[in-house]
C-alpha cells in the first residue's frame, strides 16, 4: 500500500494524504484538546527538510487568522513517521488526525476539558495524593501525559 493510502486510525473519516486537494478546507484535531485548527489547504503535498530530515508537507492557510505556513503531514495525522532504520518502525501520531471541515459533527469530545490546564492537572494530581484517591489519581496522571504530549506534537 502507498503512503497516499494509508489512513489514520483514530478516526473513521480520518484524511489521506491523497485527500489533501488545494482548495479543500480541513480541521486538525487534537484527541485530548480538540481543534488545533481550521485550514484551506494551498498546495499539493510536498517533500521538504523536516528537522530529523526529509518529510512530507502541505502548505495552509489558518481560516482563523489568515496566515499560511507549511505544516509537516505526520504532526497532523495524515501519514505516518516513517523511520530510517534497516528494520522499519513506522507509527500514527497518537493524538492528532485531520478531518474534512464539512465532517465537524462527527468529532468526538476532547478527552481534556477546554479550561483544563497544566497547572490545574497539576494541583488535581497533588490533591489526589494527599487524599489517597488512587483511581481519581491515576486519570489525572495519564491525562497530565496526553496533555503534554499533545503539546510536544504542536511543536
């Protein structure tokens, strides 16, 4: 199977790298966040130097603010890290997928609360400590880690 085929499996409707058409409006979505943002696609995808060498990228325009910036296909979900060794490890981001715009009502709810931040999971874990709620503890730790994963992805 190519890499124009391949399709993300956190979501049904999930975009293909065959799928991003110039002029096509997408959403970038975020499984524990929610939208990362909303975008015009502007040129047919494209191989360019990432930092860890070449990849594959598409150039946006944000429909919020009107800025184009080439964006790297892997950090949105639309194909896969591919890796350089003899014996390959390809991988999905695990958070992220790109969505047709027109597919908005099939989004799921964000796994983090939009006015959830760092500093609030921080004193909920803290809290849960001092209290002994282990269970409560431990979803607030694991949704601390998709939390700062989804960060280090948007870098």
């Amino acid at each position: 199977m190519s890499l124009a085929n391949e399709k993300n499996p956190l979501h049904a409707s999930a975009l293909r790298l065959r799928d991003l058409t110039v002029g096509r409006h997408i959403i970038a979505f975020n499984i524990d966040l929610g939208i990362m943002g909303e975008y015009i696609v502007m040129s047919r995808p494209f191989v360019g130097d990432g930092m860890f060498g070449r990849t594959t990228m598409v150039s946006l325009r944000n429909t919020q603010t009107g800025l184009a910036d080439s964006h790297y296909t892997e950090d949105l979900g639309v194909t896969m890290y591919l890796s350089d060794d003899e014996q390959p490890n390809n991988y999905w981001n695990s958070v992220n997928f790109t969505i047709d715009h027109r597919k908005r009502h099939l989004l799921p709810k964000p796994l983090i609360d939009s006015g959830t931040g760092i500093d609030d999971l921080e004193t909920r874990i803290l809290r849960r400590i001092l209290t002994d709620s282990s269970e409560e503890y431990a979803a607030d730790v694991e949704a601390m880690d998709r939390l700062w994963r989804a960060l280090e992805a948007m870098e």
